[in-house]
C-alpha cells in the first residue's frame, strides 16, 4: 500500500501534482517522506522539512552557514520591506491569479531563507509557496518560513524539478536567472519579476568596505539580452530607500552580498566599527515579464 502525501510536510504535499523527478522528469508520488517516481529515482525529504531534487552530480554553490545566518539577521531587521512591499504591489498588479479567490503558485528562485517567499505568502491568503536553493542551510529555514512555504534543493541553472506551465509567479531576487526554465514553467498569464541591484544600491556601504563588488554598468542590458527573446516586459518600477545601519548590521548586510566571497572579514568588521553606524542606500530596480 503506498503511503499518503499527507505524511510528507503540508506545504510539500500541496505541491506534490506539480513536481517533477530531477533525473527522468517523471510524476513523483510520496512513499512516506520519500518521493518516488515510476522509474524508482527516490528522494528523501530532510528532518528539516525539505525535500532534495537534485539530478546529476548536484550543485556545488550556495550560502554557507556564516552567510546564510547573515541574511537571515539582516533580512529580520525590516531593513529590506520596501522592497519586500513593492514586490507585492507588482505581483498584485501583474499576476491575476493572486487577484482571484484560487489558489495560485509562487516559486522563489534563489530563495535563500525564504524571507520574500514569506512575504508573498503573507500578503496572498490563498497562495502556495514552492523555495529552490541550492544552499542546505538556508532551506531548512525557508522550509518553515511560512506555514504554506515548502522547499527543495535544486540548481537555478539546471532543469527545475517542476511540471511544465505550474508557476503563477516566479521570483527571481537578487539571484541567477535561467529564462528557458523560467518560460517553461509559468503559466499563461503568469509573470516573473526580476529583482535585481541599480547603480546606487548600496554604494555608501561600498566606499567604506574596501573590496566590495561593485554594480556592473552593462547589468540592465545584459538581463534583457537574457529575457527579452522568451519574455515581454510589462512592467518596471524602482525601489528607493535610506537605510541607517548599525555596525553589526552593516557587516551582516556586506556578508550576504557576492562581496562576501572578495573581502576579508577582519577588515569589514574594522571599517565598519570606525565608521561608526552607516546610512546607505536601497536603489533597486523591479520588472515584470510574461512568457512570449
């Protein structure tokens, strides 16, 4: 007799007719807290509450756990809600589904620990929440973020453990992109929204950090070379806030950044102390695409 999905966490359950197997992109189907396709892949879901859908040899990138705590910290301060609430206002606009009185799908590329995930979820009562991240750490706390929050381990840039045309809206935040899946994934009517830094983001943090990562000029043309021969652009707004930054939250905000992997900690955490507390800049740009 084969187990019932209702053994697997509630939120992975809920997400169960649409996931896929990483290997043979088979149905999957709950036998206890594993999931099994027809040709036996099997994955086992963590104590932790997600579920791995890696294919191949897996990824090897992701947050390690001084970054992932970082996030989580600086992401708990409320720092980054205007971000979080411009993100809703898009999607409200944007996506249909969350309008409707149905049960619509969002999937978080990228998700780290879930926190914008949370968010979405927070704001549309009826929606699901599907987190895919490669890092371990930061998706034992994306999968309990939210109550209607499940998570898998999968690599952005590899075939996404998903069914064809499943996704109401995809988020993409601060993280790679992949726009063949992206595409393949939405469905009609749904929209990706792409969150991603301008020039001014953080620069006032940049001058003080020696070695930070900088803001690639060429970003915006470079993303819609990515986008535009899948997706139409419906939709653009910018984000833009002044954050007054403790030293202790200015070095967690530097160590989930891509500087995180370029600078030294002993030096950030000395620039820091001697600026003293820090007011920089949120400067972020939104955009909403639709599958062509």
């Amino acid at each position: 007799m084969t187990p019932s999905p209702a053994e697997l966490p509630p939120a992975l359950a809920a997400w169960l007719p649409l996931l896929r197997c990483p290997i043979c992109a088979g149905a999957l189907a709950a036998d206890g807290r594993a999931l099994r396709c027809p040709q036996r892949h099997s994955f086992d879901s963590a104590r932790a509450g997600y579920v791995s859908l890696l294919g191949g040899g897996g990824a090897v990138s992701g947050d390690d756990e001084g970054m992932a705590r970082a996030r989580e910290r600086f992401l708990a301060t409320g720092a980054y809600t205007p971000l979080l609430t411009a993100l809703g206002d898009l999607a409200e606009a944007t996506v249909p589904a969350l309008r409707r009185d149905e049960r619509a799908t969002v999937l978080d590329a990228g998700c780290g620990p879930g926190w914008y995930l949370a968010g979405m979820l927070e704001r549309f009562d009826r929606a699901v929440g599907l987190g895919l991240d490669t890092s371990a750490r930061s998706l034992r706390s994306a999968a309990r973020a939210h109550e209607r929050a499940a998570a898998v381990t999968g690599d952005v840039f590899a075939p996404f453990p998903l069914a064809a045309g499943s996704v109401d809206l995809l988020l993409d935040v601060f993280a790679p992109r992949n726009p063949a899946e992206f595409a393949r994934v939405l469905r009609p009517g749904g929209a990706l929204l792409v969150a991603r830094p301008a020039t001014g983001h953080l620069a006032e943090l940049r001058e003080v950090v020696p070695g930070m990562v900088s803001v690639d000029p060429r970003k915006e043309e470079r993303l819609h070379r990515a986008l535009d021969p899948l997706f139409t652009l419906v939709a653009e707004r910018e984000v833009r806030s002044e954050l007054a930054l403790t030293a202790e939250q200015a070095q967690d905000l530097v160590a989930m950044t891509p500087s995180a992997r370029h600078v030294d900690p002993a030096s950030v955490e000395a620039a820091l102390a001697a600026a003293d507390g820090l007011t920089v800049r949120l400067d972020v740009r939104l955009s909403a695409h639709r599958p062509r």
